[in-house]
C-alpha cells in the first residue's frame, strides 16, 4: 500500500512540475511575442497587466461575486442534471419499454442545439439564477444518460446468472454487479458534464444575468477592460480544472476495485 501510494505521489510531483514548465515556456513566449510585435494592450495585453487583473479579482474582490454566483448555479444545474440522468438510465435499463420510449426522445432533444433554446429558457425561467441552473441541467443531462445507461447495459451475463442462481434479487443484482460494471462509466459522463457545465452557464449568463464570469467577460468588452476578461477567463479555466482533477479524485476514490496496480520495483 505505501509503494502504491509512493508511486502516485511521485507520478503527482513529475505531472505538477510538468504542468508548472510548460505555464512557464507559454508565460515567456506570450510575453516575448507581446512585447516584439509592439501590441497595444487594448488588443492584446502582456502577463503583466493579467496577472495585475487575476490579483485585483481574486485578492481585491472584484470576482468574488460573480465566481459564487457561477459556481453555485453551475453546482445547482449539475446535481439536477446529472441526478436525473443517472435515475432515468438506471430506470431504462431494468426496464426495456421505458429504454425503447425514452432514448429516442432523449437523442432527438439533443438535434436542437440547446444554445438557440437559451433566450426562450431566460423568458420562461426569469432573468435570475433560475434560468442559468435550467440551461446547465439540460447540457449536462444528456452525457451522463448516455454514458450510464451503456454502462450499466454491458453487466457481465455470465455473473449476472450467478446471482440469479442463488436466488438474488434484482436490488442485490444491480447493486452487487451491474452498478460496480458501470462506475466508469458514469464517471466518464459526469467528466464530460462537468466540463460542459460552466460552458452552458457562461453562456447563459452572456444572454442575460445580473452577475456571474460570463456576465463579467460581457460588460469588461463594453469598455474594453481587456485584462480583466482576460482574468476572467483565466478564472473560468482554473475552475474547470479544479472540477475535472476533482471528478477524477473521486472515481480513484470510489472504484477502488479498479485501480491501476503497480509492480513493485526491486532494491
């Protein structure tokens, strides 16, 4: 156990100090080709002037209302999305009938491109945070659905009638064996959907919001605060790589059975 956990400590670092070398080499070039080709900072600022924005957002404040506001209609959509998709796949897969009503529908929805239906969700749900979660909830629904239900169809038969031997129960059935078959499954969906979560929300809040990073972004291009939309999107990066690194935390977490074994290494 302490080898296993030595070795992933070690893959960490060499991925953290990878990561910390190439934000590194892309300061550098950004700044040279700033600074060598002689563009205003209207057009395109230096890592100066961001960083100076990232300080003033995150240490000053100036963010803080709008990354809570994002971040809480972002989680809210998710939970809901993610929720129903994961009930109505389990539902569709012990059920055939409801499979066969239910996934065609879901494909169809998903033809209309759900960003032409967001001024329509900011009529019907309001101008406040009501219409952001909606929108997210809609973008996240249909990954998890997807990725759950093949999941939790491709259960092994050959286990699966071992169980019905010894008399178990559908429950125990489900729980025992087709839930563990699909668990990364269902973390695959929930990653594609966390990712597309803050999309649907940005977009939602630049169709009209009274606060939020994509609200932000909107009213800084106004008067051409270019740092601070760039600090803004910078936010929004590092949000979405905190969300993802913590998906994949807790599928390392949770489907412990799967784990990668590492080889002990002699000496």
């Amino acid at each position: 156990m302490s080898g296993e956990w030595t070795t992933s400590g070690r893959e960490a670092t060499k991925a953290f100090g990878a990561a910390l070398v190439s934000f590194g080499l892309l300061l550098i070039i950004w700044h040279l080709g700033v600074t060598l080709a002689g563009t205003p900072a209207h057009v395109l600022p230096g890592p100066g002037p961001v960083l100076a924005g990232l300080y003033q957002g995150w240490i000053g404040g100036t963010l803080h209302s709008h990354i809570a506001f994002t971040l809480k209609a972002t989680a809210l959509g998710v939970l809901i999305g993610c929720g129903l998709a994961l009930v109505l796949s389990v539902v569709a897969a012990e059920l055939p009938i409801v499979e066969r009503t239910l996934y065609p529908l879901v494909v169809t929805s998903q033809s209309i491109p759900i960003v032409a239906v967001g001024p329509l969700i900011i009529v019907y749900a309001g101008y406040g945070i009501e219409s952001k979660v909606l929108l997210v909830a809609l973008f996240c629904f249909f990954p998890t659905f997807v990725n759950s239900l093949a999941g939790l169809k491709i259960a092994d038969e050959n286990l699966v009638d071992l169980y019905r031997a010894f008399s178990a129960s559908r429950w125990q059935i489900f729980w025992n064996v087709k839930l563990p078959g699909a668990a990364n499954y269902i973390f695959c969906g929930l990653q594609i959907s966390i990712v597309l979560s803050l999309i649907a929300c940005v977009v939602a809040e630049f169709l009209a919001s009274p606060r939020g990073l994509g609200h932000f972004i909107k009213s800084q291009a106004g008067t051409l605060e270019i740092s601070m939309m760039f600090a803004a999107i910078i936010t929004l990066a590092v949000l979405g790589t905190l969300a993802g690194f913590a998906v994949r935390l807790l599928q390392r977490l949770v489907v412990f059975w799967d784990r990668p074994t590492s080889r002990s290494q002699p000496g």
